[in-house]
C-alpha cells in the first residue's frame, strides 16, 4: 500500500518520489501492454462502453440489426461461392443464402429493410463458371 503525503513536501514532489522508487524496484517492467503502441482510439475523448468496445473488438463480435447481418452475410456468401471449387458446393451456399433472405422478406424484423432479394443460382453458377475459366484459361463447354 502506498504512503501517505507527508506534510509540507509538495505534492509533485511527493508523487515523482514515489513513481521514481516504484521504478527502481522493477514495478513498471513487466506491465500488460509494455513496448507496444497505444491503442488508435486513444485521442477520441471519453466512452463510457470504452471497455466492452474494446472487448468486443479483441473477441472479433459485431452487433449489427438483422438486416445488416443478413445483407453482409449475403456478401460474403456470394464472395465464398466464386471462390467454391465446384458447381455442387456454389449451389449449395447460393441456396442456403437464399434460404436466410427469403425467410426475412417474409418475416422482417425490426430496424432497416433488408433491401435484397435472393441470387439467382444459375446466374450465380453461370458466372462462377466465366471467373473460373477465365482464370484458368479455359473455354467453357456450352450446357444444355
């Protein structure tokens, strides 16, 4: 436990005193944090959910409406089905997507309107396959 101030030494003295013996037993060394920069959000001024911001961003969550969720996921859905490696798996994440979508066109939920509607698979398809063979070179074989 720290000392009191005694009488008549100044505080800044008294304070600098203490930091400089807190030091010199090796206190300081071995902190949370030492050596690394301080955080970007430093010079943003005071936010009472300061902590659970900074929790939330080191657990990797987000809290976005419904909607927003759904649309992001939709993204990144359409995103993972270019990069699927065969037909069979960009059909099945396109239709699980579509799933999602169509299940909240019906029952929105409360905040922003989702504002998208399902992928057509075989639009999707269709043009997973021109990215693939456009990155491997390939001409496509006409479906029928």
């Amino acid at each position: 436990m720290t000392e009191r101030k005694p009488p008549g030494v100044p505080f800044e003295s008294w304070v600098d005193h203490q930091i400089r013996v807190a030091q010199q037993r090796g206190e300081f060394d071995h902190l949370p944090g030492a050596g690394e920069p301080l955080p970007a959000d430093v010079d943003s001024g005071y936010d009472e959910l300061w902590w659970v911001k900074r929790k939330m961003a080191r657990e990797g969550l987000a809290v976005l409406p419904p909607a927003l969720a759904l649309r992001k996921e939709a993204e990144d859905a359409l995103e993972a089905a270019w990069a699927a490696p065969s037909e069979r798996i960009v059909r099945k994440i396109i239709t699980d997507v579509n799933v999602k979508i169509r299940d909240m066109m019906f029952k929105p939920p409360p905040g922003p309107p989702l504002g998208k509607k399902p992928y057509d698979v075989e639009e999707v398809v269709r043009e997973w396959r021109q990215r693939r063979a456009a990155a491997t070179g390939d001409v496509p074989a006409p479906k029928g």
